[in-house]
C-alpha cells in the first residue's frame, strides 16, 4: 500500500507538474540591445545608422550627425505591429508540455521633432521619446484529468509579465565644419517591471483515500529612475559617412518595489519514505522595497558609402559587462534565491544593409544583423528574461509625396535556448517531479512598418 502511494504520488507530480511548469519567462527583449530600432529608414537597414543617419533618429544613434542632416523634417514618428511567437519544445522522455502562444499589437517606437535653433546656425536641438524595452505576455495553461487511473485531477498554470524601459531625451548637435557633427542627447529612463507565476496542482486517487495538492505563487514588481547620455562624432562627404557613439552608464536616481510568495504541499512524498510528509504553507510578502537598475558602457561605429544608386551601410556596437547587481530583496525565507539579481555580459552586434534608389521618389531598402543577449546567469534568479541569442532579417520601401515621405517595411527575428523549468516551487522540494528537466524555448517575431516623416 505504501509502495503504492509513493508510486502515485511520484506519478502525480511528474504528470501534473511537469505538463506546467515549463513556461518560458517571457516572449520579448529586455536583455537585448538591438531587438528595437528606430526612425522610418532605421528600422528597414536594421538601425545600421551609426555612420549614416539623415533623420531625426539621429538623435538615438548618432547625436553628432544631427547637426549634418540635409533633410528639413521637423517631426519624425513610427506606427509598428509586432506578431510575437513563443513555443517550448520538451526534451525526449518528456511528452506531456509541448505548447506555444502568440501576442500581437503595437510595437515599440521612436517620436522626435526638433527646437528651435536657439544658439545659432549651425547648432541643432531636438527632442525625443522612444520605447527602449518592451514585454508584455500572459501564458496559461489548464489541463482537466492529466492523471489517468486518478478519480479526479486538474493542473493550472499561468504566467503573467510585464516590463518597460522609457527613454526621454534632448539634443545638442553642433556642426564643427560643413562635414563634421558632434553631439549628445541626455535621456532621463524610466524602467517598470512586473513578473508573476502560478502553478497548481490537485488529484484524488482512484481509492477515493489518497489526495495529493500543490501550488505556489511568486510575484514581484519594482520601478525604477536613472539618467544616462550618448555622445556622437560624425563626418560626412558625398559619398561617404562615418561616425561613432558612446553610450555612457546609467546613474539611479531612486526606485522601488515589492514582492511576495506562497507555496503550499498537502500529500506529497518528497523524501520517498512511503508516507505523506506533514503539510506544508509557506507565506511572505514585503512592500516599500529598494529597487536598483544598471546598463553599461557602450562603444560604437559605423560608415555608409553610395556608389551610383545604392548606399551600403555596415556598423558594429560593443557593450561593456555589468558586474551582478541586486534589483530587489526577497522576503524572508524565500525559496531558492534571497535577492532578485541581473548580470549583464560582454556583448558585440554588427550588421549590414543598403538602401537602392529606384527614382527621385521611391528607394528599396535590406538589411540583416545580429541581436546577441546580454543575460549572464541561471535564469531563475535574473530579473531579464530573454537569454536567447536573435537574428535579424529586414526591408521595404520608402516614397514621397509632396513635402512628405512614408515608409513601409518588415521585419523578422528569430532565436532559441535551451533551459530548465522555470516554476515558483524550487525543483530541490520536489525532487521526484523532474522539474530541473530543460526544454527548448523557441522564438521569433514579425514587424511590419509604417513611417512617417512630415515636412522633408
């Protein structure tokens, strides 16, 4: 009888727990630096603008080239749909989560417009407000009976995510010659982000006597202020243009949070003695947290160069490491980790792309570049969730009509990584439920542009 209960029991949890616990941590980029790009024409050439930029995207990839642009636009804006895709793929021997969903709506965008030039000819100011990371999805997951020879059972899962990163800034661009720009745009950054995972699990035996109950819940949320500048140097001839950005550290200014967790286990097994171990509620929750966030050093560069009716554009951005830092304290006597940390690593984009002109009117643009996560460390205790490396592929068109120019375009990015279950209950309190098992998170993403660029 024993050995049937712990056979249940194991069998239970296996079943049930595994078949939801595996949903990955979130289907966009909040630890990618290149996943958005900005400007009617930066978004079609893949944001490879360092060294070429025309517009008032200037002012996000390279604030020196905005004192060189010949075009007169006073006000730069983007209206983007994004079809997000995310499924996971469980490892052999693991046949019950095999799932996927999808989210579409409004992607991220730039909205900028210019000053009045105040200190003279050949000075330049500009204002502008951009979405630097967005994530926004809810996954869930029931299953009524996944137990067979169970009387009753049912398993639900849900997890709910959120996080945003806003950049305002201004622009000071001054042109040192008729070829040369240096500039810099100061961004005050506002970061929110919320995360919460459920997970239940209940079944009664066929006997009507055995019952086995799981669930946990974990949440946190936490806002957060910072400051940080990008400074840029451009030069620029007929044919050919060249730039670089550097992107200094954030400085915090104050932010804050909260956080809570409760897990509760009535009939399970966990040390495998063949009896139920005594009930377990654990239960915390704290408010008026310190929150912290940081990004790094950023080093850029880039050239264009036209010959006849194309216009290649190739550039490349580094960024510097950031050492692990704490963004919130736990509660008391959580599981698994006491503090929600990030670590950001080393990361090298590059890319390419051209831009072809057909007539005075109308150009075709192409591009590809590399999008590589900066997310360092077990994603169990890092607050960015997406850790997988992104390729991107882009192009489209752009016409004028009158004093105006419109943009249409797509885009498309893909990627995968293998990880472990991620769940609220830590797999080291339920040893016999696999739920240290990885699966293979797979992920892409579709765009499509509309741009607008008034008075040009």
């Amino acid at each position: 009888m024993a050995g049937r209960r712990r056979a249940h029991s194991r069998l239970w949890l296996f079943a049930g727990l595994v078949s939801l616990a595996a949903a990955p941590r979130g289907s966009a980029q909040d630890a990618h630096y290149w996943a958005i790009q900005y400007g009617p024409v930066g978004q079609l050439v893949g944001g490879q603008l360092i060294g070429g930029v025309s517009d008032l995207s200037a002012t996000f990839y390279n604030p020196g080239a905005l004192s060189l642009r010949n075009e007169s636009s006073y006000l730069l804006s983007t209206e983007s749909v994004q079809w997000e895709m995310v499924s996971a793929e469980p490892q052999p021997g693991i046949a019950v989560f095999d799932t996927s969903s999808s989210t579409f709506g409004a992607a991220p965008s730039l909205l900028a417009g210019v000053l009045p030039r105040w200190f003279g000819d050949n000075t330049r100011l500009a204002w502008s407000f951009l979405t630097r990371q967005k994530l926004d999805v809810r996954m869930g997951q029931r299953v009524t009976d996944p137990v067979a020879g169970a009387s009753a059972s049912a398993s639900e899962a849900y997890l709910d995510q959120r996080a945003h990163e806003e950049w305002a800034g201004l622009t000071f661009s001054r042109a040192l010659s008729d070829s040369v720009g240096i500039g810099i745009t100061w961004y005050g950054v506002y970061r929110g982000q919320r995360t919460r995972k459920e997970l239940s699990f209940d079944a009664v035996a066929a006997n009507g006597q055995d019952a086995l109950a799981v669930s946990g819940v974990s949440d946190f949320e936490f806002s957060h202020y910072r400051t940080l500048a990008k400074l840029g140097a451009a030069w620029r001839t007929k044919d050919w243009h060249a730039g670089v950005s550097v992107t200094t550290p954030s400085l915090g200014a104050f932010g804050s949070g909260k956080a809570a967790y409760t897990i509760s286990m009535t009939g399970v097994d966990a040390n495998g003695d063949g009896r139920p171990d005594p009930p377990v509620l654990e239960t915390a929750t704290e408010e008026d947290l310190d929150s912290e966030y940081r990004s790094s050093w950023a080093l850029g560069g880039g050239v264009s160069r036209r010959a006849g009716s194309t216009r290649l554009y190739a550039s490349a951005e580094w960024y510097a490491p950031v050492e692990r830092f704490t963004v919130l304290e736990l509660p008391a006597g959580a599981p698994g980790a006491s503090r929600l940390t990030q670590a950001l690593r080393s990361v090298l984009n590059a890319g390419v792309g051209f831009e072809h002109v057909l007539s005075e009117e109308v150009s075709v643009y192409g591009a590809f570049h590399t999008d590589f996560s900066a997310s360092e460390g077990s994603a169990r205790t890092n607050v960015a969730v997406s850790d997988w490396d992104l390729y991107h592929f882009s192009g489209g068109l752009s016409f004028r009509f009158r004093d105006n120019r419109f943009t249409l375009g797509a885009s498309w990015a893909r990627g995968s990584k293998a990880r472990p279950l991620d769940t609220p209950i830590p797999p080291e309190q339920l040893p016999e439920a696999s739920l240290d098992r990885e699966v293979t998170i797979r992920y892409s993403k579709v765009t499509f542009l509309l741009g607008f660029q008034f008075g040009s």
